[in-house]
C-alpha cells in the first residue's frame, strides 16, 4: 500500500479470504459481504458487514475490502463493531425492525424509524468516543425501500429517522454533510448500515447539475436526505474521494424512465460531472473515470448485459466495477451507481 494513502478498496470472493495469513489482515480495516446469505464466519477482530444483496454474474458472494496503514484498534460500542488506524475509522451496526412496545397516548415511532434511529445514535457515539468525529462516507441498507406505509414510502420514514438523528447531534443536516448510499434489500433483512469516519474533515462534493439530495422538494419525503454528492480527504492523505450512489437524476427529476441504457449513460455522466468538480476542488485533474473502482447496483437482474455495456463505454474496460442486485429507493430509477478511488496517480484505490 502507498504510504501516504488513506485506504485501498479491493474486491474479493469469500474462499480467497479464507485462506490468508493472519498477517493480510494486519491492514485491514473491515468487510463489507455482499451475498444473499451471510458469510456466517469472523476474520478475527475485523469487523464484517453482511449485506445481503447478491452479486450479479458467477460469485455467489463478493467481499469489499478497505485497508489502511496500521497500527489498528478495534472494538465494539453498543451494535457498532469498528477499527480503526490513524487516520480512518471503518465501523458496521445492524439493527432488526423491532415494533416498539405501545405506550399510552404517545405516537409509537415504526420499526425502520426505530432502527434508524438506533443505528446512527451508536454511530454517532463512536465517533465522538474514538475520536473521528466527520462521518465520511456511509453505506445504508434497508428492506423494502419503496413499499408504501400509512407514514408514507419506507425510505422516507429512513430519510425522517436519518435527519433527525442528524439534529439530535447538533450535526449539520446540509452542505457539510457525508456521501452516501441507499439500496434496498429484500423483506425482513434488518437494517445494515456500514461507514467510513475520519479525525480531520473532509470537503464534500456536489453536482452542478443535480439539486443537492438535502436540498429536495417535499414531494419526495418530509425530510430531505442527509448526503453529499461525494466526499474527499487531504492531499496528504493521498486524496481518496468517495462518490455517492448516483442516478439518473437531473435537477431533482428522475429522466429516462424505463430506459435501462439510458439512465445507465446519465448516472456515468453524473458521476463524470461530480469528478470534474473534485477535479475543480483539489486544483488539478486528480480524478480520472476509468482510475475509479466501481459498484453498479441494478434493479432486475435481466438488464445486467445492457447495463456492462453501457459503463464498459463510458470507463473502459480497465476500470475495477462491481455489479450487484438491489432495488434503488425510487421506483422509477433502475441503476445506481457509485464510485471510489484516490486518483490517476495512484495506481489502485
Ligand atoms: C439520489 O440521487 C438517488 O439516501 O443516502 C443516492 C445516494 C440516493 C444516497 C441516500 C440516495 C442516497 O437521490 C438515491
């Protein structure tokens, strides 16, 4: 790993971890396994997040790997498992929909609201407890993201619990906000939740041609969500950046409907826009498309040959992309699409 870099991100099956030497682990930060049954097994104080969404194509299962440069620390407060090396701290919290007990006369919060709540309140806690305190990027799964309730859409009450999770910390719900992905998973998955924190800030990033996500209307929910478009540390950090979960969003607007290729190409464009205004940011053409590891979250998994097409156009075919079946919180939108790297000067995230 480059010395001055923050993180590496690489993508492996579950049998090729399996067989590593304890030392591999030394610089690992944590897991994230995306299959649709859970690894069932620890690599030692590492912590693992069992996202239970499947891959698309032969792996039954892929196993997202973050690295940092040691020495590491790691633990539990509460739900949240973490480690955490000097300048990064990787940590995963999942939470099952519970019905909270009534209570006489006071509005019982659903389920989801419960979770959500309960998740980023031990999120927030270890942050301020370890010591870095700037939420950087987070990756948020929760079971039936579109289904209606009397409250409205599932993830507008996530969006409402989010926010004001947010609040209830004095912690900015707009512009210094963290980047972010929301993806759904199927009925009765409890809410898992995985994120990356740091102990300086970092400068968030936002699309010229998209309204901010917490600058959304109220038709897509009473409280707007809590992220950025993309984040990224210092230079002396080696400048990763961390692109959102993109979509074929312009303006506010959803474009494209039932065109699978299309809205494909418009997330890529998005995300090109979003490099070029890190690009802007840090002063120099830092940020490539096809220097970027990828995960490509797609609705059904039919269009998955439609949609490898597509981004093999737009980033070559070098570029490190990961396809995986979710549904993406509106129902009109059929891809999500988001991205990590540290820059053209480097050679691996
Ligand atoms: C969008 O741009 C598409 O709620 O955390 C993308 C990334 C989306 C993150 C989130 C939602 C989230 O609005 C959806």
């Amino acid at each position: 790993m480059h010395e001055q870099c923050a993180f590496e991100v690489q993508y492996l099956g579950l049998p090729e971890l399996a067989g590593r030497a304890e030392s591999w682990w030394d610089d690992v930060l944590g897991v994230a396994h995306f299959s649709a049954s859970p690894a069932g097994r620890s690599f030692g104080s590492v912590p693992v997040a069992e996202v239970l969404i499947s891959p698309l194509g032969d792996a039954a299962g892929v196993c997202e790997v973050w690295r940092t440069p040691g020495p590491m620390r790691s633990g539990r407060v509460g739900a949240v498992h973490y480690r955490a090396g000097r300048h990064l701290l990787f940590g995963c919290v999942t939470v099952p929909e519970i019905a909270a007990p009534h209570r006489n006369g006071g509005d019982v919060p659903s389920p989801l609201r419960r979770a959500t709540t309960q998740a980023y309140a031990g999120i927030f806690s270890v942050l301020d407890s370890l010591g870095y305190p700037h939420l950087m990027r987070v990756w948020n799964y929760l079971s039936d993201i579109t289904a209606d309730t009397a409250e409205g859409e599932r993830y507008w009450q996530f969006n409402s619990a989010r926010q004001l999770s947010f609040r209830a910390r004095n912690r900015p719900v707009a512009d210094n906000v963290p980047a972010a992905s929301a993806l759904g998973t199927r009925s009765g998955n409890p809410l898992v939740i995985y994120f990356l924190a740091s102990p300086g800030a970092a400068k968030p990033i936002e699309n010229p041609r998209q309204v901010s996500a917490f600058d959304y209307p109220a038709r897509y929910g009473p409280h707007s969500p809590t992220f950025s478009r993309a984040t990224l540390l210092d230079q002396h950090l080696g400048c990763p950046l961390l692109v959102s979960g993109t979509a074929s969003i312009v303006g506010h607007e959803t474009v494209h409907t039932d065109d699978v290729v299309a809205q494909t190409r418009e997330s890529l464009t998005n995300i090109s826009l979003v490099i070029d205004e890190a690009n802007r940011v840090v002063g120099h053409r830092q940020y490539a498309p096809e220097s970027l590891a990828y995960k490509v979250y797609v609705r059904h998994s039919g269009d998955l040959a439609a949609v490898t097409a597509e981004v093999h156009r737009a980033v070559g075919h070098a570029a490190l992309v990961t396809y995986l079946q979710a549904d993406v919180c509106r129902r009109d939108l059929l891809v999500e699409i988001e991205a990590t790297g540290a820059g053209a000067d480097r050679q691996r995230a």
